[in-house]
C-alpha cells in the first residue's frame, strides 16, 4: 500500500466518526422533540375534554331543569333520534312532533 493512502486516512476515519456521532445527537434531539410535542398534545387534549365534560354536564342540567319545567306545565317530552315530540298532558291525543335536523344536515 503506498504512503500517500495511509497519510488521509486517519482524518476520513475521524470524519466519519464525527459524522456518525452527529447523526446520533441529531436522532437524540429530534426523538426529545417528538416526545415533547406529544406531552403537550396530549395535555391539550386532556384540557378540551375536561373542557367538553363540564359543558356536558351543565346541558344536561339544563335538560333536566327543561324537562321538570315542561312537566309543571302539562308537557311532556318524547326523543327518537332526530324526532321529538311534545305530548300536551292536559288535552286527550294531542302531539306536536317536531322535527329537529342534526349538525351534518345543517352544514349543508
């Protein structure tokens, strides 16, 4: 083997080195980013639910206290699926149906 070869070889080695041992902390840093990024998606998440809940909760508070009031008044409340109907208690076979379109037929 001739001596000009062996002269550059030691720094193609130590490149190389450098090279593999960058994209080890490039790997590192980008995997610590990912996992970053999904603790904050998640706690993003977690919030909005927490956020969805108590909403949920509130309306159907409000669904019952509806309900205890149209009850006072005679009224009674029937729901099948996007169909509700209003049933009056103090007149015999008297129903009012009303139909009640959902969000996807809204949008459109």
């Amino acid at each position: 083997m001739p001596d000009n070869l062996l002269i550059p070889l030691p720094s193609i080695v130590l490149s190389l080195c450098m090279i593999i041992g960058g994209l080890f902390v490039f790997r590192r840093a980008y995997v610590k980013q990912l996992g970053e990024l999904q603790e904050r998606i998640i706690s993003t998440y977690k919030a909005q639910n927490e956020a969805l809940e108590k909403d949920l909760a509130n309306l159907r508070h409000e669904i019952t206290a509806m309900r205890l009031a149209f009850k006072q008044l005679g009224l009674e409340i029937e729901i099948n699926g996007t169909t509700i109907t209003i049933i009056d208690g103090q007149q015999a076979k008297r129903k009012r149906i009303i139909q009640v379109p959902t969000i996807e037929d809204e949008m459109h």
